[in-house]
C-alpha cells in the first residue's frame, strides 16, 4: 500500500488551490479593509505584520494538511485521495474584528492596542480549538444544540449582519447593489467558476470607481508597499496591557472557537457522507488550532481551520497538492504587499456584503442543527447577545447607515423580504417589479426618508433611488434573457422528486 506513488501536484489541484485560495483572501480583503478603514490601523503594521503573519498561519494549516493527507494516502494506497479543504475562516475573523478589536478600539481610541487584543483572541482561540478537538464532540452529548446554537447565531446577528449592514447602508449605491449580486448567485443557486464573493467584490469596486466614491490615488500610493516583508515575532501580545483587555471578551472567544470545531467536524462527517468514512476530526483540530498559535505569534488575526465543501473538490478530482498551492499562493500576497495594491481598488462597503451572507448563513445553521420544537429556545437563546448589541450601541449612538432602515421599517421589511424571496426562486421579474415599488416609496418618502413628501424633513435619498433603479433595469433583463432558468428548473424537479420520495417513505 505505502508503494503507491502520490502525486506531488496535479492538474485539477491548480483548480482546487485557485478555488480554495480566492475563497479565503477575498475574506483576508474584507479584513484588511476594516482593519485600514474603520480602525485606522497604519499600513506598515496590516501589511509588514499581519500579511507575513497570515502566511505563517497557511504554511502551519496547509503544509501540514498536505503531509498529513499524503500520510493517509500512501497508509491506503490511494493516489486519488482528496484532502478536506482549510483556509481562512469568516466566522471567528470577523467575531474578532467587530465583537473584540472595534470595542476596545472605541474604548481606548488605541488602534494598535485593538489589533494586539485581536491576536492574543486569535493565540486563545487556537487553543481552545485543541483542547476541543478532544472535548467538543463529548461536548456536544451534554449542551443541548438549542441553547449552543441560538447563542452562537445572537452573537452572527449582532456582529455579523447588523454591524456590517451598517457599513453596506452608508454606500447603498455600492453596497447594496453588491450584497444583491452575492445574494443572486448563493440564494438563487447561480454556477459560477469563480467565487461569488470574488465577484461582489469586484461589482462593488467598479461602481465604487465609476460614481467616484473612490479615487485612483489610493491606488498609487499602494505602491509604497511593495517590499519584502520577513514574518517577525510579536510577542508583545503577552503584555499585561494586552491580556488584561482581553480578558472581558473570553465568553465570546471560547464560545465561537467552540462553534468554528464544531463546522470542522461537519466539514469531516460532509467527506464520510461521500463514503470516505475512514477520515478523522482530531488531527486536523489539532493542526488548525497550532496554525492559528503559532500564526498569532507572528502578528495574524485571521482564524484558520477547516471548510465545508468536500463533496465538490472531489467532484473536481482535486488530490493532495492543493494544499501545498495555497501555501504557495499565500507566500505571493503575504510576503511582497501585493495585497496592499489589491485592497486599494476595493471598498470597505463592497465586501461587507460578504460578512452579511457569513452572519446569515451562521444563524441559519442554528435551525439546521436542531428539532423545530426547539426553535423557540434558539431564538431565546439568541436574543442577549442581540440586545446587548443593540443597548451597546444605541447608547454610543453608532449605526448611522442601520438608522437609513428606520423610516418606514415596515414598509422596508416588505420590500427586502419580497427581494430575497423572488431572487431564491429565480422570478427576476418581480424582482424588478418589487425594487420598482422601492423606488416610488423611497420618492415619496414613506422609507428612507424622516418625513413624506412636501412636508418638513422629507430627505430625497438619491443613492437608494438610484440602487433600486439598477436593481429594477438589472432584474428586468436577467427575466428577459431566462437567465439560469434551465438550472433553476432542474433544481425544482430534484425538489419535486425528493419530496415525493420522502411521501412514499413515510407511507411505508
């Protein structure tokens, strides 16, 4: 069995590394962009710390996956095998920037402070994803999955989609029309080659350029960055200053780290259920949680651990080697500053889009995993984390673009929900008939506006109008050209077939 030749890198593990890397840096993009925006943190720290940092914390996960699956590949003379997927996570990124760095952040005025916090939550982190890797799945016989679950989607609420629609509703021109492209591709099930994310983000930064929201100035002064750039030790994390601040944001550390071990031992049980039953959860627990220890000791924030989507990379044919292209790929943006010049051409509002989907996706999960007797304590469950948010933030008189849902919330409510209803079921046309309607109610001022029309305080609010127009014209001819329609259609006869299995089981 070990005599089996397994192959180094192939073909289809270019594909899976290009896949797997885009998916991850569009979320390091995202990060990079409120590290340099809403904190304000200098450029020679994100890309002279963090980026070098990052690649640490790649070459930790994904070299030593790559050994590990090679291990198993040559144990089971299997030169096919394809290993599970691992990268930068969004989950516990994004808890970290917005629930712990963005609060100390607004309590000290320290940004530096904030980002040394951050990574001491990221050190932390690793180590309770050890230590789970062997307690968590005894864990899970003794929490109940309602009350685990509902917590854990308060918290994806609160600092996932509320605060990032905040960001989306400041730039509605280019955030919403973003979030609406993400959207239509994961809710209306489009196949794309290249990730959804990649392509909001990109939608995003066009119109961002177009409508001059931004500059091309940004974009040559990123040119400075451009070095060489040696991992460093940080080990001023381990300061007094630093562990004390941390030490307020430990519930919320330990309980999504335990979340993000337990999506890593989903992503396992997604390989079994394509009949590789011989995979195991601890080992590469082990090893996402050394990589974010050790990542965090060069100066990266940015939580690693291991994906969903098996079940495609071996659709794909993917091997082994992908894993060691990401390393590669990671070395190209970690070490050069390349990634300065990337984040220039982006908008902060043209990725927070993606943050929205994670948040809504997270708390989704949380009726997944559960009996929908006991959706009733998830929703409980959730609520103190989300009304700590809210007091928090009403009190600091934050959230000015969440204030943009205010006047006529009802009305608002409709509209989006109509929205997303119609784009999950493919009916492009009421899409455009629904953002029609937006764009009347917005004129008239019965939302978006303090007061109607004609009268004092009516605020005519161009950017909307203009979001929705696109929407209208852009949903119009996704109907008129029958666009995924085939796709769609055959989904809904899967549906339709799956359903009547289920009836035919059940009379049985």
């Amino acid at each position: 069995m070990e005599n089996v030749k397994i192959p180094f890198f192939k073909k289809s593990d270019l594909d899976a590394s290009l896949g797997v890397f885009f998916d991850g840096f569009s979320k390091v993009i995202a990060a990079i962009a409120i590290l340099t925006g809403t904190l304000q943190l200098g450029s020679d720290v994100v890309f002279g710390t963090m980026m070098p940092g990052v690649l640490v914390s790649i070459i930790v996960l994904n070299g030593g996956l790559w050994l590990y699956y090679r291990h198993i590949a040559k144990q089971r003379g299997d030169a096919g095998l394809t290993a599970i997927p691992a990268g930068i996570q969004a989950g516990r990124l994004f808890i970290w920037l917005y629930s712990i760095m963005l609060p100390v952040l607004n309590t000290t005025n320290d940004a530096m402070l904030a980002f040394q916090v951050g990574v001491f939550a990221h050190f932390i982190g690793g180590l309770v994803f050890v230590i789970g890797a062997f307690v968590v799945p005894k864990l899970l016989k003794i929490v109940p999955a309602g009350a685990l679950f509902g917590s854990l989607a308060g918290g994806a609420m609160a600092f996932l989609v509320l605060q990032s629609m905040d960001g989306v509703l400041k730039m509605p021109l280019v955030g919403w029309i973003a979030l609406v492209v993400l959207f239509v591709i994961y809710l209306g099930k489009v196949n794309t080659k290249v990730p959804a994310a990649l392509i909001a983000i990109v939608v995003g930064a066009v119109i961002a350029f177009a409508t001059g929201a931004m500059g091309f100035g940004a974009v040559a002064d990123s040119f400075s960055n451009i070095g060489f750039y040696l991992p460093l030790p940080t080990f001023g994390i381990f300061s007094p200053e630093v562990m004390s601040a941390t030490i307020p944001f430990l519930p919320i550390i330990i309980a999504f780290s335990i979340n993000e071990v337990i999506t890593g031992i989903q992503a396992v049980e997604q390989a079994k259920e394509c009949g590789d039953t011989f995979f195991t959860t601890t080992k590469p627990l082990v090893i996402s949680g050394v990589a974010s220890m050790v990542g965090a000791l060069f100066g990266s924030p940015l939580a690693v651990g291991l994906y969903w989507g098996y079940p495609g990379w071996k659709k794909m044919n993917a091997g082994t080697g992908y894993h060691f292209g990401l390393v590669v790929l990671y070395a190209l943006v970690g070490l050069t500053g390349l990634s300065a010049i990337i984040n220039s051409f982006i908008p902060e509002a043209a990725v927070l889009p993606i943050l929205v989907f994670v948040g809504i996706s997270s708390y989704a999960q949380a009726f997944d995993v559960v009996k929908s007797k006991y959706y009733p304590a998830v929703i409980m469950a959730s609520v103190p984390v989300l009304v700590d948010f809210i007091i928090t933030n009403v009190a600091e008189g934050g959230l000015a673009g969440l204030a943009m849902y205010k006047p006529g919330s009802a009305f608002i409510g409709l509209i989006v929900g109509c929205i997303f209803v119609f784009i999950i079921d493919n009916n492009w046309k009421a899409v455009s008939i629904t953002s029609v309607i937006a764009i009347v109610l917005t004129a008239i001022g019965m939302i978006h506006s303090p007061s109607i029309i004609l009268t004092e305080g009516y605020v005519f609010e161009t950017n909307f109008i203009i979001a929705y127009a696109v929407c209208a014209v852009g949903f119009f001819i996704l109907h008129l050209i029958k666009f995924n329609h085939k796709a769609h259609q055959a989904d809904l006869e899967a549906e339709a077939m799956l359903e009547q299995q289920v009836q035919v089981d059940s009379q049985l």
